[in-house]
C-alpha cells in the first residue's frame, strides 16, 4: 500500500543542499536528467535513509524507528532530512549504464576498503561489482551488508549518517568521479565521463601517458554510446609529442563505429599527452561517411569519454 504523501511527516521533509549539489555534480558529470538522482523516497518507501526522523518515529505510518535511526551519529541532525541518494548513472537496464555502475561501485568499495576519510559521513553504499550481483557494504572498512533489492544493480545507492547530511560532499563526488584521493598510485585514478560535442572537435590535454618520473601509469580511453538504440561514428586521433596520429586499433583513419549500448576501450599510446575526438557520419546503410557529406547522418545523442589510468606496473 503507498504512502499518503499529504502526511504532515511527509510533506516537512527537507532535501539537504549539499545533497542536491552532489546530484547536481553526478548529472552533469553524466550527461543525465533530473530523473537520475533522487534523495526523498517516494510513496513505497516506508523506511529507511529515504525517510525523515521524524516520519520514522512520528507518522501513524511510521515504523518506531530503524536502523537508519540507530545509534548517535543517526540521532543527530535535522530531524526532517532526508539522508540517502540514488543516482542512475544511464539509461536503465542498458549495458552502458551497467558498465558505468561497475565502475562508480568498485571506486566507492575501493575507498571504504582504504578507510578513505571522503566517506567519513557516510554509512552504507550499494551498487553492483560484476553487473549481475548486487553488492552492499559499509562506508567504513568496505564489509558487506546483506545485498539490497536488485534495482541496485542499475542505480547507486548511498546512505549518509544522519548527523551529517548537511555536511559538504564534495568529497564523496569525488571518489565517485575518480578524482584525487591517497589511493591513486597504488589503484590508478580516472576522470570523466566528458560529454564529446555534438558539432567540431572535442580536445582533451592528459598528463602524458607512461611518462617516466612524472607519471609512469599506462591509460586507457573508454568510448560510451549511452543511447541505446543508435550506432555513431567517430573519429579519434591522439598527439605524441609533437605529432598527431590516428588512435591505434580505431580502425583506418581513426574512425570507429560504436553500437547502441557499446562501450569501447583503447589503450593509449606510450607519450600520448591529448585526444581529439570528432563525431563522424554514418549514410543510411550504416556506413561510415565524412560528417559533411550529403548522406551523412549525424546523431546528437550521447556519447562519452573517460579516461582511465591503471596502476604503476599494469599492461598498458
């Protein structure tokens, strides 16, 4: 039965900011819509992070309190915050968006694992690992809780301790976006997704790759089709010191046919210190054709890179 969401409890809930400019960061970061991150839990959420306090212990509908509820850190704070996300990083149910789970839940499971003092605020993660098992576990040490429901399997699920919802969390955006952190020499560091333009070039300058005392890691360029049910066309090519060459394994010229869903990896060239990425044509045969020839058709859907950087040592 669903909640009646004119309940006083319900209707005084508060989505802390700094929560809704995590959301803000992740959707932008991802090219996605409003619909991709939630904080207040809808009309089937009776308990839980999703919930105030207040619902919790006061609502005719409420449970008492639960384990969200429990303990010093979650007696603290607005009674009337919500304290939970969920973040979608795709569309549901695709490959793509599964590939980009696996990634965001193995960076949060590595962080906790390290006691990586970004998650300090925060009691509990789920996501999937392998894209098929849905994994939940502590914020702290990275130990495993019984697994949520398998919509986990498509969509991030955080709970912040509720004395601290209000807190900055730009640390947590962070570790989600592989940015900075103690653990990137020994784990290797990513960046992105950067959304790749729908009209010229998009050019990227990275640290050079395998670049002796600097930075000696090997990398790799990640290519996302997010759209699901359109092919695109690229064209890639890389700068090496002072030349620029056609990204290796991209095919003749650079170019690249990426289906609906695909996700297509390339390790990059030792020295490589940029990327220009342009989107190419595609006739209706599905051939790949010069952007401005007259059969070319170029689609505006969304299309993605990261770059991703292994540990010292890892094949490049």
């Amino acid at each position: 039965m669903a909640l009646n969401m004119n309940d006083p409890y319900l209707r005084a809930e508060r989505q802390p900011p700094t929560l809704v400019a995590l959301g803000v960061r992740l959707k932008a970061a991802y090219g996605v819509g409003a619909d991709n991150f939630g904080i207040k839990g809808n009309e089937y959420h009776y308990s839980g992070f999703h919930r105030s306090r207040n619902f919790l212990f006061n609502s005719d509908s409420g449970n008492g309190g639960d384990y969200s509820t429990s303990g010093v850190r979650n007696r603290g704070g607005n009674a009337d915050n919500n304290s939970a996300f969920d973040f979608t990083p795709g569309v549901w149910g695709t490959p793509a968006n599964r590939a980009a789970m696996i990634v965001l839940t193995k960076r949060l499971r590595a962080a906790a694992r390290a006691n990586d003092r970004r998650l300090d605020d925060w009691y509990e993660f789920a996501g999937t690992e392998d894209g098929v098992h849905v994994v939940t576990f502590y914020a702290q040490g990275g130990a495993a809780k019984t697994p949520f429901d398998s919509s986990h399997l498509d969509h991030i699920h955080g709970s912040c301790y509720r004395d601290a919802a209000d807190n900055n969390h730009t640390g947590l955006g962070d570790v989600l976006l592989g940015v900075g952190g103690e653990d990137d020499d020994e784990m290797g560091a990513s960046f992105g997704p950067i959304e790749i333009q729908r009209e010229g070039i998009t050019s990227l300058t990275i640290p050079p790759v395998q670049a002796g005392i600097a930075d000696p890691r090997p990398a790799w360029a990640n290519f996302c089709n997010a759209t699901g049910d359109m092919d695109y066309g690229l064209r890639v090519w890389c700068s090496v010191g002072e030349a620029n060459h056609w990204l290796p394994l991209f095919g003749t010229n650079g170019l690249v046919k990426l289906a609906g869903a695909q996700r297509v990896g390339v390790a990059l060239p030792k020295g490589c210190s940029g990327l220009d990425i342009r989107r190419w044509g595609l006739n209706a045969g599905g051939t790949l054709v010069d952007p401005s020839s007259p059969d070319a058709i170029v689609y505006d859907g969304h299309l993605t890179l990261a770059i991703e950087r292994g540990a010292v040592g890892s094949a490049g």
